[in-house]
C-alpha cells in the first residue's frame, strides 16, 4: 500500500517564516525612530552646562555642522515603513501607528501641509541643539 506523501518546499516554508520576521523588524525600527524622535525632543530642553554658559560667545562666519545622529539608510526604511500608500509623503493618519511620530507631527511639519516629506523627516530625526 501506497503511504501518501506531504511535500512541502523550502520556500514556502521560509516565506512563512520570514513576512512575520519583516513585519516584527520593520514595527522595531519604526518604534527606535519614534522613541528617537522623543529623545531629541527631551534633549532640546535639557539646559546647558553652567562651563559653557559662562564662556564668552564667539562669532563665526562658518555655519555650525549638522552631526546625524542616524544613517540615512535607517531613516529611509523607517520612512518608507510609515509610508503605507507609497506616495512620498507620510500623512497624519500614517504617522497615528507610530506615537513618537504622531506625538511630534506638527513640530516636525515645517510647511504645515499636513504631511512629512522625507525631507522634514529626516531633519526631525537628526535634530540638534545648536552650540
């Protein structure tokens, strides 16, 4: 008698396997950019040291260098993850999954169109205090 056979292939084995694995990775990077975004803004209010306060101010002519505090290839996949119908923009019921983001959307709005660019993303995320 012939036992019937279950086939299964490796790749819809790890196809299963790997959609929850995007899905878990892609929430984790969307969270750090969110939980990121907080921090900047707890660090802006954070007041300076009385060593600097006390320095005398010098003028320069060079404008101050803006450090990123992440790697542009993170802000674009944590970007893109908001992003949900791909058109460049996050909107304000994109940004309501992602609370650090909805938390800080109109500070982050620069033109106030009710949308983040990339671009206005991308200089929420890295903002500094300037020196």
């Amino acid at each position: 008698m012939n036992k019937p056979t279950i086939t299964t292939t490796a790749t819809n084995a790890s196809s299963a396997l790997t959609r929850p694995r995007i899905l878990m990775l892609g929430s984790l990077l969307a969270l750090a950019a969110a939980a990121a975004l907080l921090a900047t803004h707890a660090q802006a209010q954070t007041p300076e040291p009385a060593a600097a306060a006390s320095a005398p101010a010098t003028t320069s002519s060079a404008p101050a260098a803006v450090v990123l505090k992440y790697d542009p290839k993170d802000l674009e996949r944590a970007f893109k993850f908001m992003d949900k119908t791909g058109d460049g923009k996050v909107s304000r019921d994109e940004a309501s999954n992602f609370r650090g983001v909805s938390k800080h959307f109109d500070e982050a709005d620069v033109n106030k169109d009710g949308f983040l660019s990339r671009e206005e993303f991308d200089n929420a995320m890295n903002k500094s205090r300037q020196p």
